[in-house]
C-alpha cells in the first residue's frame, strides 16, 4: 500500500508557531536577515533592550504607558531613569520579550493588530475570567494567556 506525502496546510497554529517577537521588538539580524535569531534575541535581553523597543510594542498595543508599565512591573519613576538612559536592564528586557511575545502570538493567531488588542483587552471565560492583558505581569500569566491562544488557533473550544 503506498502512502502519499502530503504538506501540511498553514493553519493558525502553524503560524502562531513561528512566532518571531524580535521583529515586534524592531530587532534585525546581524546577518541582515529582515528578523533576529533566537541567539540574537537571547544576546540583546542579557544586554538589555534599548528603550526604543518598548515603543515598537507600544504601537501593537495601543495602551497607555502607565498600563505597559505595570504589566512590566516598572514603576513610573524607574521607568523615567530607564528613558533618560535609553537603556532596559536584562531582567527588564525579559519581562518586555514575554510580552512581545505574547502579543505577536496573539496576531499570529487572531490574523491582525487589532483583532490581537480587542481579544487581550476583553475578559475571558477560560482564563477564569481575566482580562488576558494583565495576567501577563507574571511568566505563568503569560504561559496561560498563551495556552488560551494556542486553544483558539487549533479551534479548540475554550
């Protein structure tokens, strides 16, 4: 009996698992790739982001700084130091990647900017209840958020 080799369809969850957060981030390759590797990524945290790339998060947000900055947990004044000296500290840049992360995870799923930003802001039932964007203050708020994503991109019922 022959068997066939068939090419996986490009599904949501196909897409959401290349996810690239480090060209959210504005992160380009050394190699000049349009996108960062993991190892360029991983390199830029443990230097610590500079500030810039809060704004390109920013942008895919559209949230309030003040409301960015507590889901980063920065307070106002550090984040003020942080701006004067362009520069994040690495575990300020982790916090930040999670984020990038999470958002682009959601626009990967939910096929836009917009589509991503109403679904994060709008509380949701299997996540207890919660608003996804401010579990993301804690690395298990975010893998939850991601694991409802993941649901949704396989047509999981959630």
């Amino acid at each position: 009996m022959a068997t066939t080799s068939r090419t996986p369809k490009s599904t949501p969850a196909s897409r959401a698992a290349r996810t690239d957060a480090g060209s959210l981030l504005g992160l380009r390759s050394a190699t000049k790739a349009a996108t960062a590797t993991d190892a360029e990524v991983r390199s830029a945290v443990r230097k610590g982001y500079p500030f810039r790339v809060l704004d390109e998060v920013s942008k895919h947000l559209a949230r309030p700084s003040h409301e960015i900055n507590a889901v980063l947990g920065i307070p106002p004044r550090t984040f003020a130091r942080r701006k004067a000296a362009k520069q994040f500290t690495p575990e300020e840049s982790d916090r930040i990647y999670r984020l990038a992360r999470t958002v682009q995870l959601a626009v990967d799923v939910l096929g836009s900017d917009e589509k991503a930003r109403n679904w994060l802001k709008t509380p949701n039932r299997a996540l207890g209840g919660e608003v996804p964007f401010e579990l993301l203050d804690t690395d298990i708020g975010a893998r939850q958020v991601e694991a409802a994503l993941l649901r949704v991109a396989y047509g999981i019922v959630s």
